[in-house]
C-alpha cells in the first residue's frame, strides 16, 4: 500500500505539473472549451494535484491523502459528466476518452483508500476497558538497515523497549507473551500497567494490547518488511491509546511538550540508531539522552562545567 501511494503521488505530480505548465494544450487534448471558466479550471485542478502530490509522498498517512483523491476524482467525473451533455462530434469522443480515464484513475485511488483504511482497522482497536472517545492512534515507520530477523530480534526483547523509547522507564517480561510495563507521563506523573502478545508472526508482526485495569489503556501492531534495497527492513508501527482527560488532555499535554505523534517519531529515530549502531546519538548540548527533556537550559553554547556533568553522569 504505501509503495502504491508514492506511485499515486508520483502520477499527480506529473498530471499537476502538466496542469499548470500547459493548461491550453490539456484543454484541446480534453476536448473542454476554450472559455474562462475552463481557463480557470485547468490550473486550479492542476494545484490540487500537486497538494495531493506533496501530501502523498511525504505524509505516512496514505490512506488519508489517497481519500483525498478520491473526493477530486468524484469532482472531476462530475464536472466531465456536465461537458459531455453539452458536447458532441470530436469534442464528445476526446471527453469520452478523458473520462475513462478518469474512471479508471478513480477506481486506483478507491482501491488504495479502501485497503489503507482497511489495513487500519485490522491492526490493533482500543484495548479492553479503553474510552473509545478519548483514544489516540500514532502512526510511524522508519527504514533500517538491518535485516529483518535481526530488527524484529531486537524489539521482541521488550525489555530493550525503554532504551529508544523516551517516556518508557521499564519493561519487565512475566511470561513467554506476558509483560509489566512502566512509564512517565505528562506533568511528572507515572503509570503502570500489564500487557500480553495477542497475535505474533516470527520475523513479521507482533501485536499486543494492555490487559486488566490499566491506568492508560493502549494496543500496538510493529510489522518488519524488507525493503526494496534487500538488505533493510521497513518498520511500521500502529499505536492506539487513551489519553487521561481526553481531548483536553491531549491538547494540555501538546502545549507542554509531549506531543504524541512527534514522542513517536522520535522514538522511532532512536530505535533506527540502537539498531544500527548500538547506541543513541547524543548532541553536547543533551548528553543525558531522554532525560534532557526535563532540563532544557536556554543559554548561549559553552562547555558543560564539572558540577553539570556530575549531575548528568548521576541522574
């Protein structure tokens, strides 16, 4: 699906440049006229296309950008539907041709859409005792190179999870499928709860969701597919949660910092560098890792002193 979305998004760049580049001759080769409406049109639907171009090829969300074609697409028939009631001759047989096309564009985009869409919903739902009205689903992926035995080895350990994840304090496996997690929140606050691997295919996918009266209900699916390179893995992850307080609390918990799509991303970043490298990247400037996010200091570059060092070394 995501390969089919960067085509997708490839093939509305080309029809946007097009569009716009030599919108006279889409005109003539499409069998619209030549009034000031169409003279409008052309460009306009021409910057569409470069929207969902750009939202294609650069947003993990496929399936939302490919929805958005969709709706253009039903426009575009519709407006195409119009000008063949009022065309005929060689006109009629160029719109003829322009509107299968058309269709035939329509029936791609609704595919991907419906598949992305679906691909959503089979992944992990809100786990048991979740508030449906308060949950959050992130999504990410990253490429690593590393195969995907090994980056599937790495994360199956659950325990190696709090070393690339920032908000993680500790996971203790308690069975082959079952584990006890802990976790920092927003404001200084700590939550805790049990998990369980519902569904797992060796070097492919593994699910798992909270169990009991957890204090943040949540469910994640990771799938490992190797890359087109034959050497990386391509590392997709769907997490699904509740929020304490719900949208206020997502929106309080934004403003101060702890964004969950951007704690994702980061994750992800670090997890790439674990694996590849067997460390986290540290800058200077954060030479704590993920605790530097409690102690930002706002000040010109400079050395770090000995007593901030110390301080550091033993937090």
């Amino acid at each position: 699906m995501q390969r089919r979305g960067r085509r997708l998004g490839w093939l509305s760049f080309a029809l946007g440049v097009v569009q716009l580049a030599a919108p006279g001759a889409v005109r003539r080769l499409s069998g619209v006229d030549d009034s000031a409406r169409s003279r409008a049109v052309v460009p306009a639907v021409g910057a569409r296309e470069l929207v969902h171009a750009a939202g294609l090829l650069t947003s993990r969300r496929k399936g939302a950008w490919a929805w958005t074609r969709v709706v253009g697409d039903a426009m575009d028939l519709t407006a195409l539907g119009v000008a063949l009631a009022h065309r005929g001759g060689n006109r009629r047989r160029r719109l003829v041709g322009v509107t299968g096309a058309v269709a035939g564009i329509t029936a791609l985009d609704l595919l991907t859409a419906v598949q992305a869409t679906r691909a959503t919903r089979t992944g992990p739902g809100p786990a048991r005792g979740a508030r449906t009205g308060g949950s959050v689903e992130l999504t990410a992926t990253t490429t690593i190179r590393k195969p995907p035995s090994e980056v599937y080895a790495f994360w199956r350990d659950l325990e190696n999870l709090p070393t690339f994840m920032a908000h993680l304090e500790e996971v203790r496996t308690t069975g082959d499928r079952t584990s006890h997690w802990s976790a920092s929140a927003p404001f200084g606050k700590e939550v805790e709860w049990d998990a369980e691997i519902t569904d797992e295919t060796p070097g492919e996918k593994i699910v798992w969701r909270s169990v009991g009266e957890a204090a943040v209900p949540n469910a994640g699916t990771v799938r490992f597919t190797p890359a087109p390179d034959g050497v990386s893995t391509e590392v997709f992850v769907v997490l699904v949660y509740d929020i304490p307080g719900g949208a206020v609390g997502k929106a309080v918990a934004k403003y101060f910092g702890e964004e969950p799509h951007q704690q994702l991303d980061d994750d992800l970043r670090r997890f790439k560098q674990v694996v590849e490298t067997g460390e986290v990247v540290r800058s200077e400037g954060a030479p704590w890792g993920k605790r530097a996010r409690k102690e930002f200091p706002q000040r010109p570059a400079q050395p770090l002193s000995d007593s901030e060092l110390a301080k550091g070394a033993g937090a």
